[in-house]
C-alpha cells in the first residue's frame, strides 16, 4: 500500500518560513519523480515544486527563488523549504509521486497539509 504523509504545515506570518516534509512508503523511493502541488479555495491545483528520479528540480513560475524542494533517498522523505512567504502562498499543499514506465504511468498522491500565511 503506497503512502504518502506530509507534515509542516500550519499558520506562519508573511515573511516567514516554513519546512514541509512528505514520507513516502510502499513505492521505489528513489526512482519516482516528488513534487508538491498547492489547492488554494477556488483555484486550480498547481505545481509547486518537482525533483526526479537524477536530482533535477522545477519549480512553478511564483516560487522560484523563495521556495526549496530537496530529497533524502535514504528516508524516502522528499523536503520543500519556503522561505518569504506570501498570503497568496496559503493553500493546501499536497505532495506527489510520479513515475511513467512503459507499463502505465503512476501517481500517487497525499491528503494534503494546510498551510496559512496571515498576520
């Protein structure tokens, strides 16, 4: 059974910092891509930062050089460090595993962790 758990998330002031982390179980760690996704109320999931399988990262347009995404293979935990954060950064925030193989495509998703930028 595959799992995907994240933690970190809570209310944190505008300016302020935050460190999500997502342990994976039941998948090849290692060999997936990790992403965290964001659901504001009312708007579209979108990607927020990614890091395959070799270590190359992206990140959506909004977070690049605020936001961090890393991963610790030997802990099947992939990281997300957001530094200056914003009130438009507040979402829930959902972490990913992908892998596409010539067997079918895999995608895994958490239950999400809430994240509040307020004053």
């Amino acid at each position: 059974q595959v799992q995907l758990v994240e933690s970190g998330g809570g209310l944190v002031q505008p300016g302020g910092s935050l460190r999500l982390s997502c342990a994976a179980s039941g998948i090849a760690f290692s060999i997936y891509t990790m992403g965290w996704y964001r659901q504001a109320p009312k708007k579209q999931r979108e990607l927020v930062a990614s890091v395959t399988s070799d270590g190359s990262t992206n990140y959506g347009d909004s977070m690049k050089g605020r936001f961090t995404i890393s991963k610790d293979n030997a802990k099947n935990t992939v990281f997300l460090q957001m530094n200056s954060l914003k009130p438009e950064d507040t979402a829930v925030y959902y972490c990913h595993a992908y892998r596409d193989t010539i067997l079918g495509t895999y995608n895994y998703w958490g239950q999400g962790t809430q994240v509040t930028v307020s004053s």
